[in-house]
C-alpha cells in the first residue's frame, strides 16, 4: 500500500470513530433506581501474588450501591462471555454484601515483615454526581533474603449525572517492585548480595460520555464513547503508550433478514494507536481497528423461542510493514430447555487479539526486557453449552470449546544469568471443558465453584511450556453474624511443563493452596480482621525456578467512616 492509501485509512478509521462519537438517540424517562459505581476497600493476599501470579494482587474492584434515584444512568451489563478465569483473592470481607462507607482506614503487619495499608473514600448518594478515591499499599522484607516486594496503587473518578445522559472521568496508577530472587551459584558475590530488582509501572486515564441505557427489554437506544490512554514502563527498558478511541452503539433497526420486523443492532468501534520504545532506542508504532457489529434475531422452532445473535468481527492492524484485515464470524443460539430453567447455547467466533508489553509483563513478570511482540489470532473457535437454574439460589455454567489459535505465547528458560523466561511463539488447537457453579444465599453465605480442564495440541513445540492442564478455584463468604464475617479460598492449577535454559523438560506438579480470613467489628466504626495465607506452607512454582512463599499471616486494624 502507498503512503497515499495509508493516509486514506487512517482518515477513514478517524472518520468512522468521529461518526460513532456524535451518534445521537433519545431515550424515555425510566423511574427506576439507579446503579452508581464506586471504590470499595480491597486487601492483598501475598500467598496468591507468589503462587499464581508471582504479584500480590490487590485488586480494587468497582461495585454498585443503589441509591434511590429517579432515573438510570449506569449500564445494565448482560453476560456475554463464559469465560472463566482463576479469581483474584477475594477481600478480607464480602463489601457487597453489606452497606458501604463513605471512607474506610486500614493498616495491617504479617510475619513477613509486611506491611500493608489501604485508604478509600467516595461520595455515591448524590443524584447529580458521584466521585471517590483510593490509595492501597503493600510490602514485604523478608530479614536475609532477596524476595522483597511492594506494591503501590492509587485511583480516582468523578461522574455526573443528567435525565439521559451521565459523563465521567477516572485515573488509575501502580507501581510493582520484586526482585529476582533464588540466583545461581554462578551469580558473583557482589551481584548476588545487591537487590535485583524489577519495577512495573501503569498509567490509565479514561473519559467517557453515554447517552441512554443498555436494556435489551425495553429496546431504547443507547451511545457511549470512550478516550482512553494507558501508559506501561518496565524498569525504564520498555515503554508502552496506547491511545484508544472506542464508540458503542445500540439501536432498534429494521431487520436485514427478517423483512418487516425491528431487532437489535449492537455495534462497537475501537481505534487503537500505540506507541513501543525499547532501550535500545528502536521504537515504532501500530494502529488497530476493532469493528464488532451483531444482530439479535428471534425465531419460534417446535414451540421454543430461539434467540440468535448473528454478526461479525472485523479487525484491522497495520505498522511499518503493509496493513492486515481479518473478518470472523460472531454467530450464537439460545435455546431454552425445562420449562425456561436452562438455556443451551452454541456458536462460533474469532478475531484478532492485540499482544501488548503491559499483557506479557503482567503476566510473567520474569520475561527478558525486549521480547519480540506477534499478535493472536483466533481463525475459528466452537463453543456449546448450558447455563440452568438449578435450584433457588443456585446457578450453574458448563461449556466446551475447541479454537484455531495462531501466535499463542509461551514462557521458556534461557542462558539468561538473572534466570528470565525467553518468548516463542506457537500455532495450535485449544480446547477445554469449563464448569462455574454460584450459591447464595441471601447475605448469610455466597459460594463460587469454578473448574476448567485445558488440552493443547501445539503445531511446532512439543508441549504448551508453563500452561496448566486444569485449573480450579473455590471462594466462599460466610456471614456467621452481624458482627463477623470469613471468608475461604481454595486454589490449585494442574500439571505444568517447562522448558529450562539446556532446553530439557522440566515436569512441575499441581499446586494446591488454602486461604483463609476473617473480620470483625468493633463499636464506633472501628473494626479487626486477620489474613492466614498458603496455610499447607508449601514452596511450589508457578515460574518455574521462582519459588513462593510458604505460610504468611497478615492482621491489623481498621476504621469506617
């Protein structure tokens, strides 16, 4: 492609983006109560950052309050995708089962030497605004030993709200620090006894402007558009910068297949632009182009309302080299079985799936500092499965998929001295079976079961290096009384294999881990809670070579205001 025709597309995806952004609908007065997103106090689990995911994960998760509004202006989400991942830890107790505060104070020490505050506030019962912030800390120094860690993480938002239409802004900031740790003999003295260490850094700023409501009952139309820009630096090596423009649209429309007939048309934009610095100077730039635009159809077979969701996903992606575009069907069945207690679905997707620095670092942090960057590409995948109500309080998900994964990224050994992962990539077959069952009952108890089994057939490499071959997670709350709450955690990922720096095969077996914690209240808005981690003490490796932690404790105090 010419520089002209270059410039064409870009002025294109601009245009199209442009057009998205000043789409306008109008919507009807809804009187029901509003859901306003705030920030909710989390806690860390050390046990879980240096298990599944070497990082504590200190997640600050935005849950809904519902204060008695007029009106509606926050996004009914549908489930739209079975996916179901091993959670992060979950908080020392379950906030949204119980009334929120407008701030929270906590500090805790563990035997670790660690140390670990968090600080929230927000403003949800104002029907004209809402805003809130928060600033969570974590640290560890264990005394003779370069396993040090810490973490930082810092947030806001403002949202204001109108009849039809709500704008907002946020911000988000961490920063993660660990070492490399269990070094080689072969390390000098002088290398071995100073930190080595490894900083990842993330900037997130997002704005955003919506009009209407997502609600698929009602049929009213619905807008919004997001600009976003996320910045990643890992120790001053790398640099990610990523610009992102992205419209969703959701309107009644005369149908393309059934003539006569008005159905759903649900359409989503995004335009990406990044920008890559190494240090070695080298630096260039991509762009991306995600248009995603589906069609729910309804049709009566034998007596049963079939509900189909027909569309397509078409994705652009372009750097020095010449552009390429993808086009993969988005294709799924409903069909409702027992009376309407379950629905069995089947269907077909694909597309295209940015690799980006930020992924790969989150992901292991351990990686060498420039890996070579290939985009994902799903050509086809085929899902089924069952989403019933089994019985009051009780849901349950199984699905099966088999997909056709191009580029799939895998984590091996190498001569590295510091013992970092080298990247290959690898074309293959993926497929699982996946389960996830939910209790609750009332705000006494909350259960989640969730399990999948993995299967790689690989096209070059002899295994899928480091992927496990099943995965499990149990969370569970328990409110005992009004006063105390507990919580449990049970984790384990299957057999895992990977391939050291002489390229033998190293087998790694299933790690298993149990969390649990507590809380208590106190008078006065004072509260107590204490955090037993990897209770069973064990020193398995989610990184092959990079040893967790064994049993940690974690206890403090706090207060709500």
């Amino acid at each position: 492609m010419n520089t002209l025709g270059k410039k064409n597309l870009l002025f294109l995806i601009f245009l199209t983006s442009l057009l998205l952004q000043s789409f306008h609908t109008s919507a009807q007065k809804d009187s029901s109560e509003g859901n306003v997103f705030i920030i909710v106090p989390t806690n860390p689990s050390l046990s879980e950052g240096r298990k599944l995911e070497i990082l504590p994960k200190i997640t600050r998760n935005n849950q809904t309050a519902k204060p008695n509004f007029s009106y509606k202006t926050i996004d009914k989400f549908s489930q739209t995708s079975k996916d179901i991942h091993v959670l992060a830890p979950v908080a020392f107790f379950p906030e949204h089962k119980r009334t929120l505060p407008n701030g929270l104070a906590k500090v805790g020490y563990g035997n670790l030497n660690s140390w670990n505050g968090n600080f929230m506030f927000n403003n949800f019962s104002n029907a004209n605004n809402a805003y809130g912030g928060s600033y969570n800390h974590y640290s560890s120094n264990i005394p003779k030993s370069n396993k040090d860690y810490s973490r930082n993480e810092a947030g806001a938002f403002a949202k204001i709200f109108s009849h039809k239409e709500e704008f907002g802004v946020s911000f988000d900031f961490s920063r993660d620090v660990m070492h490399f740790y269990n070094l080689p003999d072969s390390i000098e003295p002088t290398i071995r006894k100073k930190d080595v260490s490894r900083y990842l850094e993330q900037w997130n700023v997002n704005t955003y402007y919506k009009f209407g409501d997502i609600n698929y009952v009602t049929k009213r139309p619905y807008f919004r558009t997001d600009l976003e820009f996320n910045r990643f630096n890992m120790s001053h090596f790398v640099y990610e910068n990523s610009f992102q423009i992205k419209g969703h649209m959701l309107m009644e429309h005369e149908s393309f297949i059934k003539t006569g007939s008005t159905q759903p048309l649900d359409i989503k934009l995004s335009t990406n632009i990044d920008h890559l610095r190494y240090s070695n100077a080298n630096s260039y730039n991509r762009y991306f182009v995600w248009l995603k635009a589906n069609e729910e159809l309804t049709f009566d077979i034998a007596g049963k309302t079939v509900v189909a969701n027909v569309g397509f996903n078409f994705d652009v992606y372009g750097d020095s080299l010449e552009p390429q575009a993808f086009i993969t069907p988005n294709i799924t069945a409903k069909i409702p079985l027992i009376n309407k207690k379950a629905v069995l679905f089947l269907g077909t997707d694909g597309g295209y799936k940015k690799q980006g620095l930020q992924t790969l670092y989150t992901l292991n942090p351990f990686l060498q500092e420039t890996p070579l960057l290939k985009n994902e590409f799903t050509s086809f995948r085929f899902f089924g499965g069952v989403d019933a109500n089994v019985a009051p309080g009780t849901v349950l998900q199984l699905e099966a998929s088999s997909a056709q994964i191009a580029n799939m990224p895998l984590f091996v050994g190498s001569d590295d001295p510091y013992r970092r992962f080298s990247l290959r990539y690898d074309n293959g077959i993926y497929s699982y079976i996946k389960g996830q069952l939910n209790y609750n009952l009332g705000d006494k108890v909350w259960v989640n079961l969730s399990g999948k089994y993995n299967h790689y057939k690989m096209e070059t490499e002899e295994e899928a290096w480091l992927y496990p071959d099943f995965e499990v997670k149990l969370s569970s709350h328990y409110c005992m009384s009004k006063k105390l709450f507990t919580h449990l955690d049970i984790i384990s990922l299957g057999n895992r294999t990977a391939l050291d720096e002489n390229l033998n095969k190293v087998n790694l077996k299933a790690l298993f881990d149990i969390n649990l914690g507590a809380e208590y209240i106190l008078n006065n808005g004072f509260l107590c809670f204490i955090q037993l981690n990897n209770l069973a003490g064990t020193m398995y490796q989610r990184w092959y070579q990079f040893p967790v932690y064994g049993f940690n404790a974690t206890a403090g105090i706090g207060y709500r205001f």
